[in-house]
C-alpha cells in the first residue's frame, strides 16, 4: 500500500466530518461569519451547527465572538491560524490522495 | 476537498455580497455624483478660472469624500436590511485587501497617465468616454465572474461599454458627455440596485423569533 493510502489513516477527524469540513471551508474564504451566515449557507439546524461549532472551537481551529447587536446576540467566527494551517494540511492529504489513486 | 470545490464556495460567498443590490445603489449614488462634477465643467465657461479651479479642486474631494462616503453608507444598510436577514460576513483578509489596493492604485495611476498621454498625443479626450465606458465594463465583468456569473452584472457590464463607445461618437462636448455617461450608467445602476433589494427584502423577511443562539 503506498505512503499516501496509509496517510489518509492520519487525516484531521475534526475537520474530515462533513459538516464541520464545510463550516471550515466557508469560514477559509472569509474572514469572519456570523453564525446566521453559517447557518443559510450550511443548512444546518441551531442546535447542529452550534455543536460542530464547539468542537471547532474546543480543537482551537475557530475563535467564536459572542456580542449583542441591540438585543439580538451575535456569534461572529472566525478561523485561526492553527485553523487555517489544520485545513490547508487535510487540503494536501486529500489532493495527495486524489492524485495517486487516479493514475 | 478539491480546489474546484472550494472556488464555488468563495462564490457563493462573493456572490452573497452582491445579493442584496446595495452595492450598485451606492455605486450609483457615486456616478450621479461625478455626472454633477462633469456636468458643472461643462456649464462653467472657459475664462472663468475661479469656477475653474474650484472644480478642479472639488474632483480631489469628490474622488476621496465620494467614496469614503460610499462606503460609510454601505456599511449602514448591508446592518440595517442584509445582517439581520442573511448574516454578516466580511469578505477579505487584511492581507487580501492590502493587495486589491495595491493593485487598484497602480492601475488607477497607470490608467490616468496613459489616458493624459494619448490624449496628449492625439490633441482630444473626445474618446474619454469610450476608455472610461470600457474600464467599468471590465470591473462589472470582474464582479459576474467572480461571483459565479450573477447575469445583471454581464449586463451592466455591457451596458457600460457599449454607452461609452455610444457616446464617443456623438457629437457633444467631452465634459457633456461624461456627465450624460455617468447619468446613464448611474441611473440604471440605481435601478439595477433598487429592483434587486425590493427582491431580496421579499425573499428574505426579517426574523421575528428573538431567541438566542444555542
């Protein structure tokens, strides 16, 4: 088995699940959401997105802003550094992958 | 995940940017005032030099107020009609931006001199409009492309090109005409913005549930 089918063993959990991988893949083009923003474009209900969110949060891979906009509260994300360093390796892993099992 | 993958979420999130047609009202805001700037050289008489000069100087407050203000303005109603309704996002890195206005004012710079060059050399600015006309169409299409190809930009796109080149073979005086190019584009603009902010605020009824976010 090559070197790249055995990397894939070692691929990020955090970011591989497929909600979380789009959360972070949203919040890599940007560079801050709130979480109405996050919610349209990722389809997903309150109590999911705010659990995945956590998650993120707790790997250090997003740093999550609660503030008040009149009386509306308003979660703003963004990604870290160590965020964006964690995507942008899965990123090449994936690729790395993609590309060996194609020849 | 693949690049290609990727690309489409950044333009969709370009894209959201653009939805609520706020950007092309202010936008027109601005051309309506740079019809009124070109519109007052071409009524001011030659030998008058005081009104002149005033509205030579009044260009350099128009090009920095103008779009300080813009964007003052932008700011208030993206928070007041699209935050509430679709969310807040903010587009570019502080590194992105430097970039684009890096890029911006070079060709800004390069694009006058060339233009006062040519001009220069030719002996008229008749075709000002054509060159103007044609650097909007270019931003327009930018925009289409990189949201993903959002078709009233396409149009405005070819609209700006097409009045411009229009206008350069009329007969009328070049300050007119820049004021009449700046009208148009600005008015249709104006109704691009406001026909798709009527349709976004449809589509997207405030919220009404107050609950706080889990």
């Amino acid at each position: 088995m090559s070197h790249e089918l055995l990397g894939l063993g070692d691929l990020d959990r955090i970011i591989h699940e497929p909600a979380r991988l789009l959360i972070v893949t949203i919040l890599s083009t940007v560079e801050k959401a709130d979480f109405l923003f996050l919610q349209r474009e990722t389809k997903l209900t309150k109590g999911n997105l705010s659990a995945h969110l956590g998650k993120l949060e707790e790997a250090g891979y997003i740093k999550i802003e609660k503030t008040f906009k009149g009386k509306l509260p308003l979660t703003i994300c963004n990604l870290t550094a160590n965020g964006r360093k964690a995507f942008e390796q899965y990123r090449q892993r994936l690729i790395q992958f993609i590309d060996t099992t194609s020849k | 995940m693949q690049s290609d993958h990727i690309s489409r979420v950044e333009e969709r999130v370009y894209r959201h940017w653009y939805e609520d047609g706020l950007g092309e009202l202010t936008g027109g805001g601005l051309f309506l005032l740079f019809a009124f700037y070109f519109g007052g050289h071409a009524w001011i008489e030659k030998g008058n030099l005081m009104g002149r000069l005033f509205l030579n100087g009044g260009l350099i407050v128009l090009l920095i107020g103008g779009v300080l203000a813009t964007r003052w303005l932008l700011a208030i109603m993206k928070a007041h009609f699209t935050y509430p309704r679709t969310g807040y996002v903010e587009l570019n890195s502080p590194e992105r931006i430097s970039l684009n206005r890096a890029v911006t004012a070079v060709v800004g710079v390069v694009a006058t001199v060339f233009v006062f060059l040519l001009g220069q050399m030719l002996g008229s600015f008749s075709w000002a409009p054509a060159v103007v006309g044609l650097l909007f169409g270019i931003v327009y299409l930018l925009i289409a492309v990189k949201s993903g190809g959002v078709k009233r930009f396409y149009f405005l796109s070819a609209f700006s090109a097409l009045l411009g080149f229009g206008l350069w073979f009329s007969l009328l005086i070049v300050t007119f005409n820049l004021a009449l190019f700046y009208s148009v584009l600005g008015l249709v603009s104006i109704i691009s913005g406001g026909v798709t902010l009527a349709r976004f605020l449809k589509e997207n009824p405030m919220p009404t549930e107050l609950e706080d976010e889990p």
